[in-house]
C-alpha cells in the first residue's frame, strides 16, 4: 500500500540521514523490511504495545492463557541438543517464586552470550503447555534496567524486527529512538490531512498528524484508541474511494452488448426442461444477472455459492438470455476433468433443446479441432465449455456476449485480459463463479469495485453432511465405517495432506497409507485409485474415470480432488491428518461427499495432540456445513491475506485495519465513500482537492488489478 506522505522531500529522504543510521544500516533496513525512506519508517506501525507497568504473576499463569508479560530474573541458562536441533533453555523466576521455561531453537549461539544469568528480565511471549511445564518460544525479552532507563513510556511501542537488525542495535529500542527523531522533526504541516474536515467533525476522527504520532507514542490507552480508529477509518475509506472510482469509470467506459430481451430459448427451457425448481437464491441472482444484461454496460458479477448450491444452472440459464440475443456464449473451468463435467452436465440439462453445445481442451486435436473452430466462427457453434483453451488466440467465436468462468481463482490476470480481447467491439459480459465463499468484509475489499451475488441457500431435499473427529488411534471403526458404506455399494475418499516441503516424503507417506488400504481392503474384493499430484495428467483421469465409472470403490488421493470431481455415489470422506489442512481447503473437500441421495459422512482423523488452533478448526468444521461460517472462522484464526480466492489482491495488505475486527468501520467507510461520490463525483469541490490528488498519486499502480476479467 501507499504512503500517505503528502510532502515530497522530508519524508522521502532516506533513512540514511538519520542520526545513528549509516549506509550500513540503512541498506540493511531496506533488505529486511522494505523501509528506505523516513515516510516508510514513519508509517510502518508498531504491530503491538506493552504496558510496563502491568505484570502477569507467573504463579498465576493458566496454560491457555496466552501472551503474557512477565518480569523475573533469569535463574538458569543452557544449550541443549546438537547441531540443528540445538536448542537455548532458560528458566525465569518472578516475585511469585514460580518459574517459567524459555526457549529458543534460532540464535542459540548469539542468545547464549547476549543474555546473562542473574539478570533481571521483562519478558513476553505466548505461554504454552509442554508435560505440565509452562513455557514461552522465541519470547521478546528486555534487561528491565534498561526498559526503565529508556524513559517515561509505559506505553511502549514495538516494531517488527529481525535478528540480523537486532544485532546491529535495530532492536526495538533503537527503532523507538528513529521513530522519535522523526517525529520530532515534523510539524502538522507536513502530515497535512486528506479527509474533509466535515468528516473528521461528523466521526469525531483526530487529525492524521496527531493519529500519527499518538500511534508511535501514545500517552494513554485512550489517545491509542483514538489514533487507531483515525487510521482504520482512513486507510479503508480511501481504499473504498478508489475501488467506487474504478467502478464508476469503468461503467462509463466499458459499454457492453445490451440483452434487451428474454426469448423464445430461455423460456422454453424454463417451462419444459428445467428439472426442479429453482431454489430463491437462484432466482434472486438470475435476476441481478438480468438486470445487469439489459444495461448496456459490460457485467463484471462475482457469483459466490457454497459447493452444490446450483451455480451451474445459474451460469447455463444466463448463457441462454445470451442466446437469445443472438449471442454465444462460453464456460470455462480450471481442468479439463471440471470442464468436460460441466459440459456433460449442460448436455444433459439442454436434452431435446436445439442448443448447439461443444467441448473444447488442449486435448481436442487434427480434424475434430478444425470442424469446431470452423463451426464455432460461423456460429454453428452455441454455447463452447472447456479449459482455457478457450481464450487462445486460435479460438474464434462469431460474437460472444457471455463468457462464465468457474472457480476464479485459478485464472490469472493474463487469461482473462486475454478474454476481454475475445469479442470487438465490445467485450463479452463476465460472470465468475466461486465456490470459496469469501466472508464480506473481504468481499467488499477484494472485490470492493465488483458487483456480488451470492447463492445462499442449498436446494431443497439434501441430507446434511454428517462430520465427526475420529483420533487416529481409532483407525480401526474408521476402515470399519468405510467398509459398511462399500457394502451398500457406495464409495469412499480417503485424502491425505500434502507435505509441501518434500514431495519425496510424501509420495513415501501415501505408499505406506496405501499398503496399510491394500492388508485392509484386499483385492478382488475391493479395487482402490490411487491420485496424487506427481502423476501425469493422464494417469490421474484414468485413475478418476475408474473410480468415477463405480470400477474402484475407495479413492486415495492428495488434495487434488479439492477441485469439483464430482462421483454421487462417494458418500463417506476420510481426511487423514485433518490438523495438516486450512478450513477453507477442508470444506472443499468435504463438498466432494453429499451429492447424491444418500447420507453422506466426513471423518476427521488426526493425530491425539492438537494445537488450539487446529482443535478450533476441526470443532468448526464438525458444528457447521455453512461455507460462509467457515469462511468467517478461518479468517478469524489465520488473517486476511491468506484466505482462498484473495491471495493476490495486493489491496489486502493493510497497514492497520484489520478485515478480521474492523468490520464496521469498514461498513461505515463504505457508506462514507459511497456518499461522498454521490454528492462529488469527480472529486472537485475544494475540500475534496487533497483527497483526489492523494487517490492519483497513491492508488495509480493498481489501477486495473480489479477488472476480473
Ligand atoms: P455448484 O456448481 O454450485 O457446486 P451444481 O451446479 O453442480 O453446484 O449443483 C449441484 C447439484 O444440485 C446438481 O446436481 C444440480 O442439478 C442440483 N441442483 C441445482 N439447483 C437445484 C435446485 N434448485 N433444486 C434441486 N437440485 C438442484
Ligand atoms: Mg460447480
């Protein structure tokens, strides 16, 4: 993200200038932190503060107490272990008489000298539980003589840091000593405040000057609190600004083909062919969908929907108000197995209608590619599904208006410009269709210039999913489970984890996993696939047509089937190390079971000893099936950032604000940028000045990352 740094000189100047920092230094800083100017240094926020004056009494430590900040002194002191498992133990002893383990596994041998037994220590850290001895990895630790020496704080801030910057006096203190030497040399007139004074008054927001130096040093809980909420509330509401700029500009811009009507296709096949009824979420968004295809504006929608919430029919029945505008239209979809799924399935759907449907992959060759792409540029050709194929230069469509893309988070940036370049004059209408319900808050970030739609709502008649956690010990009912499900003649996955680090060892892991299914399961009574992804393409859908035509009845596999295979008949799922997978990865997963009929069960096997965060991911996996639950939770334990279907967004990386917590003032940011362009579309009026020139000069380099497509 930008800084918002109005003032060119002070701020840009490096940080080499300052008193106590040399080239050295200062290019050391930049490699490890990416700060080099006093404006990176000045708006890189503490992450958190210490209040030195309150203590926790280590005698009254419980052990899920979390982090606490301790003060004793450091009893002992010795390095354990050889070579790589070299580990630094120190016990610290407070008031109470209680002590407490510290430990360090990097650093040993720098640490072993830099701390001295006998010291006394102001210490902080995560307290957890090993053989009922309570102890904190990798603490923050300070000699107390020196944390009182440094001044009146007793509100400190702390700075991210690392170790090669905590051997060169980078440490906390020395950056606390930067951070006052800057600020001391600013005046309000170089933070000059890009919010209208009229919001700050309405908000009761404290000047961006003020905010930014109570964040560095705040006197009291108080002026935190309130320089907090001034730089959430900044920070999201010009972001919000700019994601409403985009989308207004790019409305006026991007005309696309007007759907004017529905015809003679759509209705034909909603009064005779549609096999059920829709469900009201479907209706809902169909009808956003034709709404936003009469406008004369090219649709850029994100559809989010749980796994078998009906997207497709969705996606099919938008392709034909396409149709019947004299339009193509198109699907894609990540593989090639998805794709030729949705191809079969928009066969099926489309039965005795005169829908002209074709499929097309890199696997599609010679004569066969030649009459498809001869049809599909005269138009022969209604409606193409298939991988990204589609979007090669070679593929010709007569006019497509419609182009539906499933799973959107496997399609790079590249392919879908390519899309838009598909069709002239205008680009086709989009609509990407995910099954990662993205929690809102993300959404309206992420995707803060898209329009949304979400299916929230399953079709009727589905047995729910039944989860329960098996510890790996009970391995026994687990295969026993297994084996009563086969007997009804259905089928079963068994998913193990990925180990990412070393593929060797994995594909050693499964081997074993798979010897233990064959003493268990043998042949010929049971017939097991085996899928992993060191497999040639080949061999893998010819391992998941077998299991998919009923030939073999469990599917071993690595996470590749997260990606939609869809086989009704499987209706037990057995995740093994189910502590190894995120939620959001787990309940794909586990939407490969419960298409069919039949109840349908997940088992969560792990291992006895369970993090507290991994106990909180399985129990919320076996409390609900909602992918929007899910969703929230995952992003409550792990963070923005790294939830599914956001990854690249770079307008994720915030400063302050966190997605996670700061949801309302996100909501009121967005209301507040919504207000502010209705009344001053362009930003013109002179208390808006500051706030267009900021938004050019910081927002420029992401222009265009959120067009989807
Ligand atoms: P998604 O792509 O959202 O995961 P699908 O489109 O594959 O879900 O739909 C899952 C299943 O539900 C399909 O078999 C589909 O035919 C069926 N289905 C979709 N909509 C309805 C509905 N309104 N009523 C009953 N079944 C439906
Ligand atoms: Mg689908």
């Amino acid at each position: 993200m930008a800084t918002p740094t109005q003032k060119a000189g002070l701020l840009d100047r490096s940080i080499a200038h300052l008193r106590g920092i040399g080239p050295a230094k200062a290019e050391l800083m930049a490699k490890e932190l990416s700060i080099f100017s006093l404006g990176d240094l000045l708006y890189s926020y503490p992450f958190r503060y210490v209040d030195r004056t309150q203590f926790h009494r280590i005698i009254d430590i419980l052990p899920d107490q979390g982090n606490v900040q301790v003060r004793g002194k450091l009893v002992t002191l010795t390095s354990r272990g050889e070579n790589r498992k070299k580990r630094l133990i120190g016990r610290l002893r407070d008031e109470s008489g209680a002590a407490l383990e510290l430990v360090w596994f990097r650093g040993v041998h720098y640490l072993d000298r830099k701390y001295q037994v006998g010291e006394e220590y102001i210490c902080y850290g995560k307290v957890e539980e090993f053989n009922g001895r309570l102890s904190i990895t990798h603490p923050e630790m300070e000699p107390a003589r020196e944390a009182v020496q440094d001044g009146a704080a007793t509100f400190e801030p702390v700075y991210t840091s690392t170790e090669k910057l905590n051997k060169r006096g980078l440490d906390e203190r020395g950056r606390r000593k930067l951070i006052r030497s800057i600020l001391d040399q600013l005046s309000p007139a170089d933070l000059p405040d890009m919010l209208p004074s009229y919001l700050c008054e309405e908000l009761r927001l404290i000047s961006h000057y003020d905010a930014v130096r109570a964040i560095h040093l705040p006197a009291n809980q108080m002026e935190l609190d309130a320089a907090r909420r001034r730089l959430k509330f900044e920070e999201l509401f010009l972001l919000q600004l700019r994601l409403l700029q985009l989308k207004v500009s790019r409305e006026a811009q991007v005309a696309g083909y007007a759907f004017g009507q529905i015809g003679k296709y759509f209705n034909t096949f909603y009064r005779d062919h549609l096999p059920f009824t829709l469900t009201g979420a479907q209706k809902r968004v169909l009808r956003e969908i034709r709404s936003d295809l009469g406008r004369g504006i090219q649709m850029n929608r994100l559809l989010q929907g749980d796994v078998g919430s009906g997207k497709t029919m969705v996606g099919l029945m938008s392709m034909l108000m396409a149709l019947d505008n004299g339009f193509q239209a198109c699907m894609m979809a990540p593989t090639e197995i998805l794709a030729y799924q949705h191809y079969e399935s928009l066969k099926e759907y489309l039965e005795g209608m005169d829908v002209r449907v074709a499929f097309l992959s890199g696997n599609v060759k010679g004569k066969a590619r030649k009459a498809l792409l001869d049809d599909l540029a005269e138009g022969k050709i209604h409606f193409l599904v298939g991988t990204h194929a589609l979007i090669e230069p070679p593929v010709v469509f007569q006019n497509l208006g419609l182009a539906i893309i499933d799973e959107q988070h496997r399609f790079g940036v590249k392919q879908r410009a390519k899309l838009w370049r598909k069709n002239a004059p205008y680009p086709p209408h989009v609509l990407v269709m995910t099954a990662t319900p993205i929690p809102r808050t993300l959404a309206m970030t992420a995707y803060g210039d898209l329009d949304v739609s979400v299916i929230d709502e399953l079709p009727p008649g589905r047995t729910p999913i039944k989860t329960v956690h098996f510890t790996e010990h009970r391995r026994e009912r687990v295969f026993g489970r297994i084996r009563e499900e086969i007997a009804k003649g259905r089928q079963a996955y068994v998913v193990y984890p990925l180990i990412e680090e070393n593929e060797k060892l994995d594909l050693l892991a499964l081997e074993a996993a798979y010897d233990e299914m064959l003493h268990k399961f043998p042949r010929p009574d049971y017939q097991i696939s085996v899928v992993h992804g060191r497999m040639k393409p080949a061999d893998k859908d010819y391992e998941m047509a077998r299991f998919k035509n009923g030939e073999t009845q469990i599917m071993m596999a690595t996470t590749v089937i997260e990606v939609g295979v869809n086989v009704p008949n499987a209706t037990i799922m057995v995740i093994v190390h189910t502590e190894r997978f995120g939620l959001s990865q787990l309940h794909q997963l586990r939407g490969r079971v419960g298409r069919g009929a039949e109840e349908s069960f997940c088992i969560l096997q792990s291992s006895v000893k369970l993090s507290k965060e991994s106990r909180q991911r399985i129990d919320t996996m076996v409390e609900t099936t909602d992918g929007f639950k899910i969703a929230e939770a995952d992003l409550r334990l792990r963070g923005p950032g790294m939830i599914d279907g956001t990854q690249q967004s770079g307008v994720l990386q915030m400063r302050i604000a966190d997605l996670a917590q700061d949801g309302k003032i996100l909501a009121a940011a967005r209301e507040r940028a919504i207000t502010l362009l209705k009344t001053d579309p362009e930003l013109q009026r002179p208390d808006h000045r500051i706030l267009a020139r900021y938004l050019d000069k910081h927002f420029k380099t992401i222009k265009g990352w959120s067009l989807i497509s």
